[in-house]
C-alpha cells in the first residue's frame, strides 16, 4: 500500500509523477532548473511516496544480519549503508536503504514493496528480541542533496551518503519543512541525477532475475566477507568462478529524438539496425541539464564495449562502460 498523495502537489506548478513515483510531483514546472539546483545543493526533493521500515529490540542488527547481503551486526550509530534480500537462487527480491540510530534501525524501500518486506521480516523473527513496524503513513522521506546547508533536524533520523542526506521526517512537518527549506525539486530531477550516477533501483534496474553482480552491487550492497544467508551460494559462485550474463551500462542518447525510450526499450547493435537480435533494454531514460538525454540500460555481458548501439527503432546510443564484462 502507498502513502495518500503528498501535500507538497499543492505547492505552485507541481505536476504529479507517473508510474513508481506516482504521489508526489514530477516537477515543479521547470524540470533543468530543478536539477542545477540540486547539482550545486540546494533545495530538497519529496521522496514521501517511498515505503518506510523500522527495526526496534535488543537484536535488531545481529538478526538483520542474518538475512540481509550487507554486514550490519556492528553497524555504528549514523552510518549509511544498503543491502538486499534475496531470493533462494540469488535474484533480488528487496533493497533497503539503511541507516541506525543507536536504538532503532529505519529502512525507506520502493514505493508499495514495504508489505512484502514486512511480510518476510516477520516470518523470519524467531526467538530474536525484534519488533518490525510499517511507519510509511507517519514518516516521510525528505532528501537533502550533496552540499546542502540545511541543517537536519536533530530528533529525526538522517542517512548521510556521498550525493546527499536522507531525513526521515514525522510526515506532519513536511509542509513546514517545504517553506523553510525550499525550493523544492521533483522526483524527475532527483532521478536524472541518479541516473548520472549510475545508482540502480529496485523495479527499473532489476527484473525478476536480476543477481547483484549485474548492477555493480558487490561492495555496495553485498558483503563478501559475512555469514550466510539466503542467496549467498549465487553470489559466491557466480564472483569466484563466472560472470554475471547481463552488465548494467550507462547510454548517452542522441539528442535529436524528440521523446526518451519506454522502460523496456530494446538494445541493438547499430550495425544490426532495428531488425538485429534485441541484446537488451533500456531501464531508466532521462533528461540531463548538462549531458542532454541519458539512459541506464542492462545488456548481455558480452556486447562490445566500444560497440554503437540503437535503442528502440532509431535512437543512436554511445555506452559507458559501469559493470566490467
């Protein structure tokens, strides 16, 4: 289930998102504007849409640790991390975004995926000393981006990484929180810069057989040198003997197409044209300020590096290499 729509479409020229972001404001009215800003840390975004999880109890790490890809028994007070779960055969199934803060670790997921997390948490609870909470219909994501000046407040929750600060913010301040803090930037601008980034989401970067390796998540996500847990033999397997089939590039997209690729869009060789073998698919497309129309898209491990690509029936596409072949 999704949070209600957020208060912040009412601000001046929101428009809302569509698809996984569908609850909170596409943009608010100029999509390029929204991403400097961002860019040279200013404003916010309203990631209210986004589920939220909370672990409380005595054993709240040791037993995420148990389940989760990343080492989290000694995670210190205030230090961001990620990790997944993942299927019997390795295949991502959750990603967390996580931070602890001394007594109780928050997890903000993908929109309406936070049931089906909950829903296995709860299964796997045994004897240990843990409470999971849905706390998606009172706390809302606010991010904060790289260089921003605003300070957090001090009695909410805050992941700190490289390209900005997540703050779990009680949902009742957010429109308080817009007006001291603004402008505000919407959710095409935040995925814009994400794409950049070359930071994979959970429904668009992944399918359902989606293994860590594909996404460069070994070292980000994944932890090689943990316990065990479920998927653990595909990880290990597939980093100490094999390749992952499928590598996650990232596509810069010929300016001149009027309309960005569908999620879905398939990866040819230019060389093929629009009739060659499909080799793979576009995952997110998206307008940059600065690089023009950009794209994440997955393809089979073995395309050329250096290889052309058409994308759909006449997008001309250069990659960049994010996962090795």
């Amino acid at each position: 289930m999704r949070p209600s729509k957020s208060p912040l479409l009412s601000l001046p020229g929101a428009v809302p998102a569509e698809g996984p972001d569908e609850g909170v404001a596409a943009h608010y009215g100029d999509l390029f504007r929204e991403q400097r800003l961002l860019a040279d840390g200013t404003g916010f975004v309203d990631l209210s849409h986004r589920g939220v999880v909370t672990v409380t109890g005595p054993d709240r790490l040791s037993w995420l640790h148990l389940l989760l890809t990343q080492h989290v028994s000694d995670l210190p007070a205030g230090q961001a991390t990620e990790a997944l779960i993942l299927s019997p055969h390795g295949h991502i199934e959750h990603a967390l975004y996580l931070v602890d803060d001394g007594e109780t670790t928050w997890a903000h997921v993908e929109p309406g995926t936070q049931e089906a997390l909950i829903a296995y948490l709860e299964s796997m609870k045994f004897f240990y000393k843990v409470e999971v909470a849905d706390r998606t219909d009172d706390v809302a994501v606010t991010f904060l981006p790289a260089g921003s000046i605003v300070p957090a407040p001090q009695d909410v929750a805050v992941r700190e990484t490289p390209y900005g600060r997540d703050l779990f913010l009680p949902r009742e301040r957010l429109t308080e929180f817009a007006a001291e803090n603004g402008p505000a930037a919407g959710a095409l601008a935040y995925e814009a810069l994400r794409v950049e980034g070359h930071r994979p989401r959970l429904g668009l970067e992944t399918d359902h057989r989606t293994i860590p390796h594909e996404l460069g998540l070994i070292g980000v996500a994944v932890h090689l040198q943990k316990g065990c847990y479920r998927g653990q033999e595909t990880v290990a397997r597939v980093h100490n003997l094999g390749k992952p089939p499928r590598r996650l590039v990232f596509l810069h997209l010929d300016g001149s197409e009027v309309a960005l690729p569908a999620h879905g869009a398939p990866v040819r060789l230019a060389s093929d044209g629009p009739e060659g073998r499909q080799l793979g698919f576009v995952t997110t497309s998206a307008r940059h300020h600065e690089l023009g129309p950009i794209a994440l898209a997955l393809v089979k491990r073995n395309v050329p590096v250096d290889a052309a690509l058409l994308v759909g029936e006449a997008t001309a596409a250069a990659q960049e290499v994010v996962v090795e072949p």
